[in-house]
C-alpha cells in the first residue's frame, strides 16, 4: 500500500543498473533500519536475503516469498558460519544476495564482515543502498526501523559498487559503512528537505 501510493525519487540509479547488467552475482546492502530499500530497489529475479534464524526472521521470509524471493538463515549470533557458506555458493552460482551488514541485533550502523567476505572470495560487487521518506514512522527498534506512510515521497539513494576482491577485510568494511551512512545520510536530507518545501 505504501509503496503503490508514494512518490519516488531515485539518486545513483544508473548505480543499480550497471550492477544489474553484470552476468555474474552481486550483492545489495543496506542497515536493518533501511531494509526495505533493498526489497523495494532489486529487480533482477529471484534475490536471496540473508535472514537470521530468529522469529523476526521468519516473519520477513514469508515476505520476501511473497515477493517472489528466499532467504538463507543465518546471522552472526546464530548460524553464521553457515550463512556465510551459503552466500558464497549462491554468489558463485551467479544469483543475487541482499543483506543488512549489521542485523539481526546490531549495534546499529557497523558492519559485520560477512557481507565483505563472501564477495572477496567470490570476486562479486556490493551494492550500498539505503532510503528515507516523508512523511515516516520511526519503530521503537534497535534499529530504528523506518516505515513510509501512504502517500508520501520515498527518496532512493544507490551508491557507486564495492569492488573488495582486492581489499583488506577491515578496509572493505570500512568503505562499506562509509557508503552506507552516506547513502542514508543523503536520502534523510532529501526527505528533511521535501518537508520544508511544502
């Protein structure tokens, strides 16, 4: 509902679309509290999300099967090592991955270094993206997970690929946080803006 009746805006798009026409697998990342950026960007087929093996996790599996994805269980509290095969497979098999580099728990905003190690040792990009809107509603999360309400404006903010085949790990995930706050940082403006603007 939201979706449908909200305005969009998009900045770095043509970001998205050169990793979309890559033959090979990439991966779409963004913090938990913009998790819905990802689902709402990707649109190349069938996107795996790595989900924790929590209830909250199989709460957003149903819905990412509703939209036609799946999911591979896992995180860095349960199940991770596990998870972080299955990216890897899933990568080297050319299928897309999505991911929130600091769920299920946080802390908000650091990135685990799953996400930066599985496309290292697949030589596969990342792809930071986040979003804001106006007007929102803030969850009383640890995240502070952000939800559009209806009829608003949803500002999309994709920034250029992540290449870490051959970075450092802690530089990779350096670069990666950094993409991520300055992708959430500029979408949260645009909606401050827009606000103003009325």
């Amino acid at each position: 509902m939201c979706f449908i009746t909200s305005r969009k805006q998009y900045e770095g798009i043509e970001n998205l679309q050169s990793v979309e026409s890559l033959p090979n697998g990439y991966t779409i990342a963004c913090w938990h509290g913009r998790l819905l950026s990802a689902l709402w960007l990707y649109g190349r087929g069938n996107a795996f999300a790595v989900l924790s093996s929590h209830k909250d996790g199989e709460m957003f599996s149903r819905v990412l099967r509703y939209f036609g994805h799946d999911c591979v269980r896992g995180s860095s509290t349960r199940g991770g090592s596990a998870a972080l095969r299955q990216m890897i497979k899933k990568l080297r098999q050319g299928c897309d991955i999505a991911i929130t580099p600091d769920g299920p728990k946080g802390p908000p905003r650091i990135v685990k270094p799953g996400t930066m190690v599985a496309a290292k040792s697949t030589k596969t990009a990342v792809l930071p993206v986040s979003y804001s809107c106006q007007p929102l509603r803030h969850l009383s999360s640890w995240d502070s997970f952000v939800l559009p309400r209806p009829f608003g404006t949803m500002f999309f903010v994709i920034e250029p690929p992540i290449f870490p085949a051959d970075l450092e790990t802690d530089r990779a995930n350096a670069l990666l946080g950094q993409a991520l706050d300055r992708a959430t940082d500029t979408a949260d403006t645009l909606a401050q803006s827009s606000k103003k603007g009325r």
